[in-house]
C-alpha cells in the first residue's frame, strides 16, 4: 500500500474544545492488522464497491435503520430572523417522526444569489452543542461565503430534548435525524442538490461520515477529529449499536470515512486525541480506495499537530478552503492576507434568542416525550414503510 502524507497545516498551540474521555475500542495494533485484513478484500474498484455495500447495509441493519422510516412531513418551523454582516440567522424545528421535532439555526447568506450550495453543521459532545461559539462561527463565516447552513441538536441536547442521549434508541434517531435534517436543506428555495456539503467535529465527526457513507446526497465531507481505526466513538450515539460488524460485515470508522469516494473528503486529524495516527495509518488506506475510483485528487488529510480535540480555527481553515473548492463559494469574501479567513464580523449570540422555542412558542403539549413514546412513533413509521 502507498503511504500519502498530506499533512495541510502544523501548528503549536494546545486546546481541547469539548473532549470526552473514553478506551479505544482496540488496540492500535490490532487496528492496523484489521485495516490490513480489510484491503486484502477488495483489488479493483468493483470489489470495493461491493464491500461498500455490504458495510452499507451492515450499517443500516445494526442501526435499526432497516427499513427506514416512512419519512413524514417536515413541517418546519422557521422565526426570529436576525440580520448580520453578510449573513441571518434563523430559529428552526422540523418533524423528523410525527411530533418528534429537531431544533436548530439555519444561517443563510445576506446576499441573494441564483442558487446556494447547503452545508449540514452536526456538532460534537460539547455542553452547548450547536450554540457553542466555535460552531456560530463556521456556520457564520460559511454563510457569509455564499452557503446555506443548518447547524441542528443532538438527541438530547438543549432544544431537543423529548428523549434523552442514554436513550436506548438514541443512534437510531440520532442518524435517522441527519437524514431528515439533509431532506430539510434540500427542500429549501434555490439550494443546488450538487453542492451539498457536511462537516461536524467529534461526534459531529461520526455523524458526518456515517450520513455521508449511507446518504450520496451528501457530495463533500469534512469530518473533524474522529476518523480512526482503533477508537469507534465513546458514546451509544456512535458505537452503541452493532453498526460496526455483524455476520455479514465487519469495519470500523476509517473504512466508513473511505465509503465518501469518489466524493470530495477532506478528514481534519490532530496529534492530541485518538485521531493522531491519521498521516500514517488511515489516510494512505482511504487514499487507495479513492486511488482505485481514479479519485485521488479528492481526498486529502489536514494534520495539526500540535493540538487536542476540538475545532478550532487551525481546523477550520482548511476546512474553509476545502468546501470553497468543492462547492464553488466564494472565499475571498471573507480572505485575510497571506491565505487567512476573517471570521471577526460573526457576532457570537447569546443562547436563548437562538431558540424555537420560547414560553411564547411553546413546544407543541401534544409531542411525544420520553423512551416509551418516542419509541412507538419510531415503530409505527418503521411499520408504514413495511406496507
């Protein structure tokens, strides 16, 4: 196998925005001889794409994802639009189950454009989720580059809170979420369907690459500090559910991250968290695989050294640039001297006007709350796609 080091970007700053401690799921070594075992399956492009698609439907299966859902009507709510310096700010809640509602800001660009590419903000374990500044700020400065971006709740987190994240449904809403939030996007005015980009960091990360490896919709990821072949996330919404093997499949997130190509996938790793081995290890098997689709040009590594887990602005650079290629924003909107990003005019909001909900708005009494009742809707949908 060839060794490609793409290391983007080095730097000696030390931070660690909303880490989680955690084992590996494996040794680093046993990592490594399973990644071997992997690329022993497949020599020409067709046979990794049947491999592909049996981590597909693994995936799907463990999941509890098969069948899908019978996807009902969004419903969106959209209020409280805020004007800024070259972007709004909206507060949304859609219906990804009947009365199960997913809250988030929807960032668009102040100025009006023939068509907009759309771009999925996941975000990681961090207390404040989608509101934490880190994310205000990509999802400002990537609206201010021309794009549409939804930054939304994990299950469990401020506005969505019907179930909680121990929920033992929770991988399954959680991703099945993505997906709806991806519908949301898509149904949107003048959202161009082939430029559609998604990045988040941490769990965010997982999110983002599961829903680009099970969705094709999405055409440019940038997962952030969580693709490794020796640790599968440390939570249930990642590894809670037996998405990674079964008797009919066996991966781990590295060769899900690989399952984007030929899409355009820029993996974001650090040398302070479980990501550290990316140049050397993950990245050269990812890049055969997008070798062998004759896709090499679009997958690339950005290694920052010197830093823990987070996604702080060394991390969103690149990142900038990346979906600014892929997706045709316009970067010089927002382009310091010397290849830099001002993200100096997002105005970092206080929490709560950023909510959907107010004790004016009120969550709707009739929603369904808590594990049993979630539950039954989940079923009653997964039981109407049967039909």
């Amino acid at each position: 196998m060839r060794h490609v080091f793409a290391v983007l970007l080095v730097v000696g700053l030390c931070a660690a925005a909303g880490a989680r401690s955690s084992h590996p799921h494996q040794t680093e070594g046993a990592a490594r001889a399973q990644l071997a075992r992997f690329a022993n399956t497949f020599e020409t492009a067709e046979e990794w794409k049947a491999r592909a698609g049996r981590n597909r439907e693994g995936i799907l299966h463990g999941a509890h994802l098969d069948p899908l859902p019978a996807k009902c009507p969004l419903n969106p709510v959209i209020r409280g639009k805020q004007e800024r310096k070259g972007y709004t700010i909206e507060n949304v809640a859609i219906e990804s189950l009947p009365g199960y509602y997913v809250t988030g800001n929807l960032y668009r660009p102040a100025k009006e454009q023939k068509s907009y590419a759309g771009i999925l903000c996941p975000h990681g374990h961090s207390k404040e989720g989608r509101l934490a500044g880190y994310t205000q700020t990509r999802c400002a400065t990537l609206a201010r580059m021309g794009a549409v971006v939804f930054a939304w709740d994990m299950v469990g987190w401020n506005e969505c809170d019907q179930i909680a994240h121990t929920d033992p449904n929770v991988l399954t809403v959680q991703h099945y979420n993505s997906m709806r939030a991806l519908d949301f996007l898509l149904s949107l005015d003048g959202i161009d369907a082939e430029r559609i980009g998604c990045t988040g960091e941490s769990g965010g990360g997982t999110q983002t690459f599961l829903l680009t490896a099970l969705d094709d919709r999405v055409k440019v990821a940038v997962p952030v500090v969580m693709v490794s072949a020796h640790f599968f996330g440390g939570c249930q919404c990642e590894s809670g559910m037996p998405i990674h093997k079964s008797a009919t499949h066996e991966t781990n997130n590295c060769d899900i991250a690989a399952m984007a190509a030929p899409r355009p996938l820029l993996i974001v790793s650090c040398g302070g968290d479980w990501t550290k081995n990316v140049p050397g290890v993950e990245f050269p098997y990812i890049w055969r695989v997008y070798k062998l689709l004759g896709a090499e040009k679009n997958v690339a590594n950005a290694h920052v050294l010197y830093e823990g887990h987070g996604y702080e602005y060394s991390k969103r650079l690149p990142m900038y640039k990346w979906m600014a290629r892929h997706l045709k924003l316009d970067l010089e909107a927002v382009a310091l001297p010397g290849g830099g990003v001002d993200e100096t005019d997002t105005v970092l909001e206080d929490t709560k006007p950023l909510h959907v909900w107010t004790e004016e708005h009120p969550r709707p009494k009739d929603a369904p709350v808590g594990t049993e009742a979630v539950g039954k809707v989940l079923e009653a949908q997964k039981a109407k796609a049967k039909k």
